[in-house]
C-alpha cells in the first residue's frame, strides 16, 4: 500500500504542479526495494511553412499550383511536451526488473492549436522488461526494432516517412547480446491494420451489397502476428562521435519486419482514380470490381549504419563528426510506420467483365486485383559539434515508389469513351517520390536546457499531373499543369529536461 501511494502522489504532482516539479527536480523515490523516477521535458515549437503542413513536416506537399496550401503561416505549440514514469523494482529469477510509462499531447488529428486548447494525452510508451546481464525480455508497448536511429530534427517525428519511422506497437520481444558487440533480437507484436487505399470500417465488417462507393472500399484485417528481428554489430573500433548527444562507437545492423494482411473483395461496382499519364487530370474507371478476397505480405528489410568520422577517445565532443544513414526496401511499408496510408497499394487490372459495348468497343465492366505498392527510401545525415554546447546538422531523406507502370490494355474499361484503356487504378492521388533536406544549429548551455533552429525543403512528386485552381475564373482551368509540390519550413524550439 504504501508503494502505491507514493507512486500516486508523484504522479499527481507532475501532473497538476508541473511548474514546481521542473524548479526543483527531485531525486527518484525509493522504497522497499523500488525505485521512482520521474522525467520528460517541456518543449515549445514554433514554425513558419509555406504550405499548411502538418506539425511533424512528413505530410505530402500539395502541388504548387494549389493556392488553398501555398501560403504561409506562422505557428507555435507546446504539445510535444511530455513526461514518463521510470521505476526500478526487485529481483526475479535472477534479472533486474524495470518498467517505463511515458505520455504526451501529440495526438495525431491534434495538431492546430486554438485559444484555450487542451490537447489529448496519448500514450507513447508502456512497458516493463527484465535484464539478465547478456539477455533481456521486454512485454508492453515500445519502439519497433526499426527505430533505433532516429534522425535528429527539431520536430518531432521527423523524417519518418524516409527512413526514420516512429512506430510503437504492443510487443513482446526478447534480445540477447553476444561477445560484448553482438546483438540479435526478435519480437512478436499486434499487427498494423492499414486503411490506405482500403475502407476499415468498426468491427471490420465489408461494404454492404448495393452500397455506393470509391474504389476498395473492402476492409482489411491482419492474418498474423507482427514479426520482427534484428542482427546489430557495435563496438568502439577507433573512437566514439556524438548520437544524440551522448558518444557511441561505430554501428551496423539489419532489421527485416513481416505481417501478412486479407483484403476483402468488394460486391459492388467500384470507382477510381485512373493511374498518372499525361492527360493532366485525373479521370474515373467506372465499374470495377475486386472479385476476390486476397492475402498480401506486408514486409520491409532495412539497413543502418552509424560512423564516427572524427572520433574522440574522451567525453569531450567538441571537434567530432559522426554520420548515420538508414535505407529500407519493401512493399506496403505503411504498416511499418515508412509510408501514408493513401501511398500504400493499388489495383491492376486482370480481366473483362459485364457486357460487350459495340460502340466503344470495351466491356462494362473490369476485374482487379489488389497490389501492395514497392517502395524505397532512407536518410543520411551529417553532424558537427563545434563546442560540447554547439553543432551542427545536415540531413537528407528520400522515398520512392517503383515497379509501377503507365501501361495500358485494349480490353480494359475506357472512361466516359475516351479510349484510356487504364491498366492500374489507384482509389487516392499517390505519391511517387517525397525527399526532405534540412540543416539546424543546436545550443545546449547546460544539460536541462537545448534550443535548434532549422530549416527544411521538401518537395513531393506525385504520379498524376493536375490542373490547379484558376481563382480569375473560380474554376479548374488550363496553363497551371504540374506535378510537383515543394514546401520551406523554418523552426525553432526550446526544451527543458528534467
């Protein structure tokens, strides 16, 4: 009883006095054998972007012809702000036990602050593990194994689509170290259940017969657990460079994460976006169908590299550069936190169907199948600590779709008897290549205390060209054609840990 009530009374008190908790932080309470500690930062962001983008600067950049998206604006919010509860417990079967909670305001669909706003908390972490000296089990919700390296932006959740997921899943997940330089781990985890281009209604039930709807509209659910492991290799080879602060010796690892995904078949005539081609808009296939319920393998392997280039034998960081680079390849990575839903699958087209049309010479109708989309990407990033206090950051990032064609089929349905003969529909406007650059100074004067400022380009090509809005004649109109959408952020923030 009395662990209880200590655990509830420091609870509450970062909660309801977060001010006198960050005056004073307290050492962690200990009792009976546990220990409390309770930590996090508060962190104010605020950005100017010329394009109405998204707090984390991952979402797809509008094109340049939308005048709705392409004006600037100037934001700040203290939402990122969180804390977590460490506690440290007795022994069981001879490992140390450890547990972790961790909260913030950063909901996602949260991220426009208006006057008085109360952002919803949303849980980032919940675990617990035990540590023998070589061997580690971890139960409760954490990071995936494709998480470890992290490029360090001012936002948070930067550079996620292109290389640096953050995805949290409930786990449980074993880890055992080797010759003090190898590391192997392998989790069991809940499965992603992907909306993409796929509807994912409560209780995952299909569309009803007869009722209207885009394109795949079919539901989805997972088949499987999600499966995921890794193989790392780190050791001080000839000195140490600064990650996130702190020094750490070179580093290579693979990490490969798996889930196979049953899409529904849909039972009524669906609509879709035709794939991108140069009829600068996008157009409808009308009646298609997915005939089939189908399986599809979810997968990603991804390789990491961390490489101290002006090493230090020393605590001192100060004249050290470090490089890290992480790059992936696999199919509907959405699942793995490194892709947007609406960027994850498509269908091909594999059959005629209803009535031949004289006229337009085609049938009524056509049969699809459902694809996950191929895609690459990764991030490389540089970084130069001119002081312990000062450094540098230079970092790009790409992704890119591939294996996708424009290819066409006499027999496949024409739209509105224009003979487009559409192989490949896509039920969204897909993303073909998003790539993201950005370079920001960090200032750390003491350890509780860091300021970044940073600016980012990002610049999305996308499959289709569209006519953009012509506001003279308040309608789509010609001669504003593209492609291609390009965003500028500038941002700063300052964080106090504790």
């Amino acid at each position: 009883m009395k662990k209880k009530t200590i655990l509830l009374v420091a609870f509450l008190a970062l909660v309801a006095f977060p001010a006198a908790a960050l005056a004073a932080p307290a050492p962690a309470a200990t009792t009976g054998g546990w220990e409390f500690t309770l930590g996090g930062f508060v962190k104010l962001e605020t950005w100017w972007d010329s394009t109405q983008m998204d707090k984390a600067l991952n979402a797809r950049t509008q094109r340049n012809n939308d005048p709705n998206f392409h004006h600037g604006q100037l934001r700040f919010t203290a939402q990122g702000t969180r804390f977590n509860l460490s506690i440290k417990g007795p022994k069981l079967f001879g490992a140390s036990t450890s547990a972790l909670i961790e909260m913030d305001f950063d909901k996602e669909g949260d991220a426009r602050q208006a006057p008085s706003h109360s952002y919803t908390p949303r849980l980032r972490h919940a675990m617990f593990r035990l540590n023998w000296p070589e061997t580690e089990l971890l139960f409760g919700q954490f990071w995936s194994l494709l998480c470890e390296f992290p490029a360090e932006t001012v936002q948070d959740g930067g550079f996620y689509l292109t290389g640096s997921p953050t995805h949290r899943l409930a786990q449980i997940r074993f880890t055992q170290k080797f010759a003090d330089m190898f590391r192997v781990a392998f989790l069991v985890g809940v499965p992603t259940n992907t909306g993409d281009a796929i509807w994912e209604a409560s209780q995952n039930r299909p569309v009803p017969f007869g009722v209207s709807s885009s394109l795949g509209l079919a539901g989805t659910s997972a088949e499987t657990p999600h499966l995921q492991g890794l193989f790392a290799f780190e050791r001080d080879l000839y000195g140490k460079a600064a990650f996130y602060g702190r020094p750490r010796g070179f580093v290579a690892q693979v990490a490969a994460a798996w889930q196979r995904t049953r899409y529904r078949n849909n039972v009524v005539g669906l609509t879709g976006n035709t794939w991108g081609h140069d009829r600068h808009n996008a157009t409808l296939a009308a009646a298609a169908f997915q005939d089939n319920n189908q399986i599809m393998n979810n997968w990603v392997v991804q390789g990491t590299l961390f490489i101290p280039i002006i090493p230090t034998r020393t605590a001192n960081l100060a004249g050290t550069a470090s490089l890290s680079t992480q790059w992936f390849i696999g199919q509907g990575v959405g699942a793995f936190g490194l892709g947007n839903d609406g960027d994850n699958s498509y269908w091909v087209w594999v059959g005629p169907g209803g009535v031949f049309d004289p006229v337009n010479l085609r049938f009524t109708q056509g049969f699809y199948d459902l694809k996950l989309t191929n895609r690459y990407g990764g991030y490389v990033q540089a970084q130069y600590y001119f002081t312990n206090q000062w450094f540098l950051t230079a970092a790009y990032g790409m992704t890119k779709a591939f294996g996708v064609t424009q290819e066409r089929n006499f027999l496949a349905p024409v739209v509105a008897g224009v003979l487009d003969r559409s192989k490949y529909l896509t039920a969204s406007d897909q993303m073909k290549t998003l790539q993201q650059f950005l370079i920001g100074l960090w200032y750390t004067p003491i350890t509780s205390v860091k300021f970044g400022l940073q600016y980012q380009y990002n610049r999305t090509d996308w499959f289709q060209k569209r006519m953009g809005f012509n506001q003279n004649i308040n309608t789509f109109g010609p001669g504003n054609i593209t492609d291609i959408g390009e965003n500028h952020s500038v941002r700063f923030t300052a964080l106090y840990f504790f």
